[in-house]
C-alpha cells in the first residue's frame, strides 16, 4: 500500500507527514492540518484514539493495522492502531514512496515543555522523524486538556515553524519542540533551553468498587530554575511561545573526560 502522486505539480510539492498522540480525530491535530494544508502534500497518519503518554513506545508485539479515512487532492488521512512513532515508522517504510520533507507532531493537548518532552509521544513521534534524517517538528499548546480549545495561535506559530523548517532545513540529530501558551496575546517566540525539574506528588490515591487501592496519575512541576529566562517554562508563563532544539545524540559531553579517567 503506497500513497501514489498523481502528477508532476504534485511531485514539485514538499511532502509533510503528520502525527500526533491525541487521536487522528482530536480537535489539535485537524486544526493543525487546516493550518498548514497550503504548505505543500499532506499525508496523516494518526493513532485511532488517545496515545498520551507513549513517548517512543513501539508496538513490539502486536501486528500495525491502518485505515484510510480521507483522500482528496494533497490530503491523505489513515488511523493507526500503533503508538506515535508507529505512525511514523509505517508511514516512511511502507505508505509513502519518497522520504517526506518535513514531520508535524500535534498540536497536542497540553503542554509538553520541560521534562515532558521524555514522557510525550508527540515528542516521541518527533525524535522519530529525526532518527530517520526528517526533519521534524513537535508543536503542543498549553491548554488544560480541553477537547475544545482555541488552536489560533498554535496554529499560526506552527505554521510559521513549518515554513521556515521546509525552506531552511534543520541540522543532523536536530529537531525542534514548540509550545504556545493559550492567550490570543501571544508576545512572540523565544528559543529556548529545557527547563530543569521533575514532578512531584505524581498521584492520587483512590478505591475501585471494591475498596481496593487505585492510583490516579496526577502531580505538579517542580521547577528548578523559575528565574531563568533563558528556559521554556519562564518564556511560556510571561506569554511568549517557546521553541526548544532536541538533540538525539544524549551523551553526557561535559563529563565525558572525567568518566573516561574514573574507568578507563
């Protein structure tokens, strides 16, 4: 099963493969692929239902099956039972029939700033686009999760991301992770370093109906630098959007040497 072109103005087009982990019929990812739809070819595959959480899960045991939902001019769409970078994956291996210019992952339903992005299967998506020399681009938009928020201007700065990405590229073992705070008066983007901190008060306790003990996901941030300006979760809450550069490579550079005299 190939996704065919059908002309030679079609093949003069960039392609752009889209993901996300909130479902292909969540409200993030549709506005997303309105958004960017005049960017070039549009080929979507998304999990049939919500993925969050996956980060760069993948369906080991358990065949990948796919469904087309959509095709019209510059715009497939097919679900998948897979994981974020299942999509990925059988979208450059078996679906398309070229490599694609660019990878969209979201817009996500939340935030996925800071040390979100080891948790997010948007993000997972992303680096998998990377791992395979696409570049790519995850985009989240700090909401609270609503099925109804307002995309406008995460859609815009996407866009505006998208569009640089086609026409500049990004450099090996680079992607890009952006989040827009949910304010239709967004200050601008700012690049950003990764936020340093981790979560606490990760659950809340609960019964089943029989009395037994269940735990609910739950927590806060704890944000170890909230002075820095210099990092996305400072751009976020003074209402800029925060664009951060991924890396693949995560090799510990500052203390390579002194490991390498310790054991070596």
């Amino acid at each position: 099963m190939r996704h065919k072109k059908s002309n030679m103005t079609q093949k003069q087009k960039p392609l752009i493969l889209i993901t996300n982990d909130d479902g292909v019929q969540a409200k993030g990812i549709n506005e997303l692929i309105a958004g960017v739809r005049s960017l070039g070819q549009i080929v979507v595959i998304a999990p049939d239902g919500a993925r969050s959480g996956m980060s760069s899960a993948i369906s080991s045991q358990n065949p990948i099956r796919l469904q087309l939902l959509k095709q019209e001019d510059d715009l497939t769409i097919y679900s998948c039972t897979g994981t974020p970078v299942d999509c990925v994956k059988v979208g450059v291996n078996e679906i398309l029939d070229r490599q694609p210019d660019l990878v969209l992952a979201g817009i996500n339903h939340g935030s996925n700033s800071a040390v979100c992005v080891i948790y997010s299967g948007t993000i997972g998506a992303t680096l998998e686009g990377c791992i395979l020399g696409i570049p790519s681009v995850g985009v989240s938009l700090c909401c609270r999760h609503e099925s109804d928020a307002d995309f406008t201007q995460a859609v815009r700065y996407g866009k505006q991301v998208a569009e640089k990405v086609l026409a500049e590229g990004l450099p090996k073992g680079v992607c890009l992770n952006l989040n827009v705070p949910q304010t239709d008066d967004v200050k601008g983007l700012k690049v950003c370093t990764q936020t340093p901190g981790y979560w606490i008060k990760e659950f809340q306790p609960a019964q089943d109906p029989f009395g037994r003990p269940v735990y609910w996901l739950s927590g806060e941030f704890l944000n170890e630098d909230p002075d820095n300006e210099a990092n996305d979760e400072w751009a976020l809450e003074h209402g800029y959007a925060a664009l951060v550069p991924l890396q693949l490579d995560m090799t510990a550079y500052s203390v390579l040497d002194d490991f390498k005299k310790s054991y070596e």
